[in-house]
C-alpha cells in the first residue's frame, strides 16, 4: 500500500497567484540617523507612554535594538536571569508571541471561552503584529503609511473556514475585499492590479536605465517581449537567448525523455537549468533571480527547476512537454486570475490593528472598522491596563515556560526586570527555534523537530520623498532591480482604504518602498537552512548607515535622471530588518519527502502539556490564514 507522504511542494491557485504579487501626526528622525536614532519602548518614561506611537519611528526598525538581546543570550549562551520576581498574575492563557497567530489565538480562546477571559499576550518588540508592522510618516500636513512587513491578504472565501471566518468578523468579507478592489489603482501592481506595469531596471554606465512594459508578461512571451530584451545592455547573444526562452521557441530538455525530463525539474536547480540548457551568463541570470528572491527568499539556485516554475518564473513554455499549451501557468493568471489578492495600505498591519481593537477597544474607543483603521491613531498606553480582561505587554522577551502543577510558569524580561506570572494555558506563538529554549523538558525528537526549518530574511525599507516627481517619470509604480541591493521597489500602497488618502498627485510627498533578501544569490554552496542562516547574519551585521547607503545610491542613480537629488530630497528612512522572518518551506533539492505525521513541523508542533504551538513555522508555509489555522489548533489542543 503506498505511503502518505508531507509533500515538499504543494501548490494551489492561491499559492501562484501570492507568488507573482508577493514575491507585498507623529515625528519624524534625521534620515541620517544610526540606530540609536530609533527610540526603543524601553526609554520612554511611563509620563510620556501616552504619546509613545512606535509606528511613526524611522531609522532601524523590524528587529529593533532592544528586541532581540535578551532572546540571543539565551539561545547562544544559554543566559537568562536566576530569579524572577513573581507579579502575582495568574492568566486563563498567556500567548507568547504577539504576532498575527498570537493575537488570532487569543481571538479564538475568547470565543471557545467567555469574553471575560483573562489573556496575557507577550511580545518581545516595541509594537504588535508581528511582520504584519506598520510604517507610518507625516510631512507637509499629510499622512503617509506603508509597509513594514506582511502585506497581502485573500478572499476570506478562499482560505478555509477558520480563517475566513476570522477575517469576516473583522468586517473583511466579500463586500469589503470588493471595496477594497475599487480602492486600488489599475497601476498597483502589489495591490493585486496585475495588469499594472512591471519594470527593469539594470545598470546602465553611471545610472539604471528603467525599461517599462510589464516583464511578468514579457517572461512567459506575452506581449512585446522581444522589443524589451532587445532594449538590455547585455551583450546581443544573450538577448537572443532570452528571447528565444521567453518565447519558448525551443525545448531546452529535447535530448531526454518524458521520465528523465521529470526526474531532471525535479534534482537540479532552476539556474543550473539556466546556465547549462538555456545557455544565460552568471551576469544575466539575476535578471530571472530577482522575482525568486524576494518571492520565496532564497534565489534560484535554491529552487528545482519545477519549484521555480510553479512560482511565476518563465520556462514552462520551454521544456517542450505540451504542444498545445501555449501559455505558462504564471502568464494565465496574470490575465485571467488577478484581482484576488488585497492589501491595505500598511498591508496586513490593518489586520492586525482590527484584532487588537475589538479584544482592547480602549486603545482606539472611536474606530469603526474598516473603514477608518488605517487612519486611526492607537492609544498604546491602554494596552496592558489590569481591568481589561485581554492585554498586551510589550518589550517583554519570554525566556521560561514551564509546567508547574495545573499551571503553567512563564518567566520573562521586560526592561532588564526578571519577572514571572502564570495561566492556566499557554500558547507559544514564537520563532519555533527559540521553544526549545524556553522548554527544556521537551524531547529531544521534539526539540529537533521545531529547530529544523530556519525563517527566512528579508529587509523592507520605506524612504520618504519630497515629492513623486522624479519616481512619476520612471514610468511604472514597480520595477525589479536585480543587480541592486533592493531587488523590488515600489511606490508604496495607493489605496484609499481604511480612510486613507494617498498622495493626489507628483507635488505630494510620496513614500518608496524597497524589498530585499539578504540570503547570498551566487551560488554560494550549502543547504538553503545554511544560505538562509548566512543572510540572517548579513542582516545583524548591516548597520542603519549601511543600509542607508545603499539605499540613497539605488534611488540616485534609478531617478538621478529623472531630477532627482538624494540629499535634498529623501526626508526620512525607516528599515525595517527582518532576520527571523517567513516561515521555512521545504525544499526539493535539501529535504526529504517525509511520512505523514513525521515531518520535522508535525513532531514540533505536538501540544506539550499545558502548553501548545502556533505559529506559521508549525505548518511550513508563510501565509497569514496558516498563522489563523496554527492558532486555532492550538486553543483547540488547550480546551480539550
């Protein structure tokens, strides 16, 4: 009888769809600010917490100074404090972790439970959300947000009925997502408009020289895609060869079987394929890098052949395996299946606000919904009030969590203070790799289980503008930079919803946002755990003066051209660095195909006493509906 198996790729129309738009009064700091510029929670005086607003911090935000220490010297030294002082705090739950699984575990407890519940949700950073963090700027009288992290969110129709129904009781249904469809430009490519430009843009002598069109198109031989390739500074037989993929007027795998072919997408690497069959330069295949980069994390050297494809990246047209298929999977949803994926103009940090909201509503008494939650300034001083039957503690790095009796023990560090309380319940909604810190009784089976897969990083930057004139003439809203260290940038969200209004016109101030992964591209050799490992440590190693850097360079030589002048016009930058960031997915070319049950997720994600998991590593997938569905699993595994 054949085996079950845990599938290393498990794609849905979703999925592919998520892969071509993915990869999506305060004060402001000198943009030549260091990361000390970036005020943490923990100097702010309690006198002043009332007007303390972390999303309007510029300078090195994401994993900020002040997050991270604490949970470092407990997992490299195995440090932590020899006492704590107990509070004499005693939850229904505590939930460590305030991020999108977090806050929904909290959500469902609540209602499998009494409104009443006492929850305590811990989180280690100075905000809420997760990567679902909001950036947040104001300039000439205007509001400015963008994206910190998470962005996108679907049809709640097209996730399952535990998360869609959360999404529905947040006032996300069907109506709204259709709003919100409205309230997107035609042009905004990450907002789901596909039909949006798609730029290049590549060096070209001194500056970058942007060619326009929509190369998502052009990649799968739709539209002009030969003019575009011709219009490359890459040597000519490198643009025959482009153009000749693009078009798929060759297959690149005729010498081998439909077996072999099979075997082949599936063992070697997706720029292996590229260099050997379609004959492309290690010069040019960044070109086709960029979108695997910033997609998945790492580049194609990292991905099969069929994993890069299933993804949005050309080559289907090229392998020869279906005459009449003429069009790539990527290439018919670009035309056929946009419009699914939606965002709000801080991306999915609005989800998390909604949650927040309804569980707290001291923090924003007046809000209404949707309708209003981008614009809505949040009271962060009503978070953590004792007659509040739900809080959110702050700056507060969970380092034990241990069973004690019929409660759980949870030790923790807030502003250097060892502190201690305790719950009836406990739902981890961290980094898996830090559990088996907190948890030392654990197995090991279990302990190797949950530190397996390795997040992936990223670094998104949001750099304020003067004004859009220069960035208006590049002539698309999104191009990819492959040779840059940003490989995506964008002009940020444009949508009016949540009662936003986006810049009117070029004179506005306008907002850049820039995406990039760290992880090495050159085929540096190793595991992708390994490769994603090393682009964790590029990011702890970058400096906000390193990244700002880069970033005035890109934009100057990308719209120099164009009038622009970094110096006079780049007001401010936020750099939001991610280093545990998306959860790891299983790779054709490391991981192997696993027995149901016995996938290194399923062995450490198992409840563990009065203690479960939630967290998006716990199902091997980055989506916010996996972070909804973790968490309902694991209040589930709780109340049994």
């Amino acid at each position: 009888m054949a085996r079950k198996m845990v599938m290393k790729t498990k794609i849905t129309r979703r999925d592919l769809l998520n892969g071509i738009v993915i990869g999506a009064g305060g004060f402001l700091l000198p943009a030549y600010g260091t990361e000390s510029a970036a005020r943490s929670w923990s100097s702010v005086s309690p006198e002043a917490l009332a007007e303390y607003y972390p999303p309007t911090l510029t300078g090195m935000r994401g994993s900020h100074v002040g997050s991270f220490e604490v949970a470092h010297a407990l997992a490299w030294q195995g440090q932590k404090p020899d006492s704590y002082k107990s509070l004499n705090e005693h939850y229904d739950l505590v939930v460590v972790g305030g991020g999108m699984s977090g806050l929904a575990a909290a959500w469902y407890y609540r209602k499998k439970t009494d409104p009443a519940a006492r929850i305590l949700i811990l989180d280690n950073h100075d905000d809420f959300g997760g990567h679902a963090k909001r950036n947040e700027f104001h300039y000439k009288g205007r509001m400015l947000l963008s994206l910190g992290g998470a962005q996108n969110l679907d049809n709640p129709s097209n996730y399952g009925d535990v998360a869609g129904s959360l999404l529905i009781d947040l006032g996300i249904d069907e109506a709204a997502i259709a709003q919100m469809a409205a309230n997107t430009p035609d042009d905004y490519v990450l907002g789901g408009k596909l039909g949006g430009d798609v730029g290049m843009t590549v060096p070209d002598g001194e500056e970058h020289l942007t060619i326009g069109g929509h190369w998502l198109k052009f990649f799968h031989g739709r539209g002009d895609y030969r003019a575009a390739v011709r219009k490359l500074p890459i040597p000519e037989n490198q643009k025959d060869k482009l153009v000749a993929f693009f078009g798929g007027e060759k297959d690149f795998l005729d010498d081998l079987s439909l077996t072999k072919k099979w075997d082949y997408v599936n063992n070697n690497s997706y720029n292996q394929f590229l260099l050997d069959r379609v004959g492309l330069s290690i010069d040019t295949i960044p070109i086709l890098d960029a979108h695997l980069l910033i997609l998945n994390g790492p580049s194609g050297w990292n991905h099969t052949v069929l994993e890069g494809i299933l993804v949005g990246s050309p080559g289907l047209r090229a392998l020869g395996w279906l005459a009449d298929f003429v069009d790539s999977i990527a290439a018919r949803l670009i035309d056929d299946l946009a419009g699914e994926i939606r965002m709000f103009p801080d991306g999915n940090a609005s989800v998390a606000r909604l949650l927040v909201q309804k569980m707290i509503p001291g923090v924003a008494p007046g809000m209404k919904g949707i309708e209003d939650v981008a614009v809505t300034r949040f009271d962060y001083s009503a978070l953590d009030q004792s007659d509040q039957s739900v809080r959110v503690r702050l700056n507060s790095t969970a380092v034990g969590v241990k069973e004690v009796g019929d409660y759980v023990k949870v030790d923790y560090v807030q502003q250097g203070k060892p502190l201690s309380i305790a719950a009836s319940h406990c739902v981890l909604a961290c980094y898996n790799n830090l559990i088996p810190d907190l948890c030392p009784e654990m197995s090991e089976a279990q302990k190797n289980g949950l530190s397996y897969g390795v997040r992936v990083p990223f670094v998104y930057a949001n750099v304020l503008l003067d004004n859009g004139q220069a960035f208006g003439r590049l002539g698309v809203t999104f191009t990819h930079c492959p040779y840059d260290p940003f490989q995506w940038v964008s002009a940020a969200p444009t949508m009016a919803s949540g009662g936003y209004e986006p810049p009117r016109g070029p004179d506005d101030p306008m907002v850049v946002f820039m995406m990039a992964s760290p992880t090495p591209a050159d085929g540096t050799k190793g595991t992708t755990r390994d490769l994603l490992r090393m682009g964790r440590h590029k990011i702890y190693a970058s400096t906000f003066d390193d990244y700002e850097q880069q970033i005035r360079n890109q934009l100057q030589r990308m719209l120099g051209r164009y009038g622009f002048d970094h110096e006079a016009d780049i007001k401010a930058i936020t750099v939001n660095r991610i280093p545990h960031g998306y959860a790891y997915w299983y790779q054709g070319l490391d991981d192997p195909e696993w027995e149901e049950g016995q996938a290194p997720h399923e062995i450490g994600r198992q409840q563990f006493g009065r203690i479960s998991i939630a967290n998006t590593d716990s199902e091997v997938t980055p989506y916010m509906n996996a972070a909804f569905d973790a968490a309902h699993r694991a209040v589930e595994e709780q109340l049994q």
